[in-house]
C-alpha cells in the first residue's frame, strides 16, 4: 500500500519573491566599459573649413585700423610693416592710444592658427580688447 506524506507536487519550488539584479549589473558595468574605452575616441580632431561670412556688413568707420597677417607671416598695421613683439606699440601709436578702438583683424587662409593667436595676445596685453575677425565678402563657398 501507498500513500503520500507532502501535500503539495515534487516538481513545484517555491515561489521567489526577490529580484535578482546580478544580470542588470553584469550588463551596467560592460557598458560603463564600452562608453570608458567610446569616449576618448570621440574627441578626436577634426578638420574644419570654415565658411564665409555672409553677414551683412557693418558701417565701417572713418579712419579703420587694419592689421594684417600676410601668408609668410609678415604683420602690418594699416600697411605700415611691424614685428610681433613690437605690436602693442604699434597699434597704440596708429589709434592715438585709444584702447576702446577696433581693431580690424585680417588674415591669409594660410597662416598658422598659433601666428593668429600670438597677434590676438599681444593685442590684448597692450589693452586692445575690441578685435573683430575679417572674411571675405559676397564669395560663396564650394
């Protein structure tokens, strides 16, 4: 004779209540990977080249004050030829001293970044903070 001493079925487990978040972190920290290892690479330099203003121009003032950085790196202010270190000095003298004066800042599409850059700090350490950058005018860019 047989009988049966449990009352529920041999195969059935108990239920589980709880969540099991091991899969959710195991899946969390290899994407915090991908994006740690993504990231880096997604700041990589890229060449840029630039387009032409086409704002409509400004009203341009009676005596304007140019400087101007040839292709080979020669410095002119308003045509007369100047050196970097003398620059400050330069534009002081070609504005009366006015450092509210705007300066004019034109450039070859060949000069190094850095030469422009060099002009710009010189023009701010002689107090000169009103610079506006030229481009060319009415050309379309292919």
């Amino acid at each position: 004779m047989a009988f049966k001493l449990s009352g529920g079925d041999a195969d059935e487990l108990p239920v589980n209540h709880e969540i099991n978040v091991t899969p959710f972190i195991d899946v969390m920290l290899v994407l915090l990977i991908i994006f740690m290892v993504a990231a880096p690479l997604a700041t990589v330099d890229v060449k840029v080249d630039l387009p032409v203003a086409n704002a409509e121009p400004s009203a341009r003032p009676d005596e304007p004050l140019f400087l101007t950085i040839e292709q080979d790196g020669r410095l002119t202010v308003n045509d007369r030829p100047v050196e970097l270190a003398a620059l400050g000095s330069a534009v002081s003298e070609a504005s009366d001293g006015d450092n509210e004066a705007r300066v004019f800042l034109r450039a070859d599409k060949a000069v190094p970044y850095e030469l422009i850059m060099d002009a710009m700090n010189a023009l701010r350490s002689a107090g000169y903070l009103r610079v506006a950058l030229m481009g060319a005018e009415g050309t379309e860019v292919s």
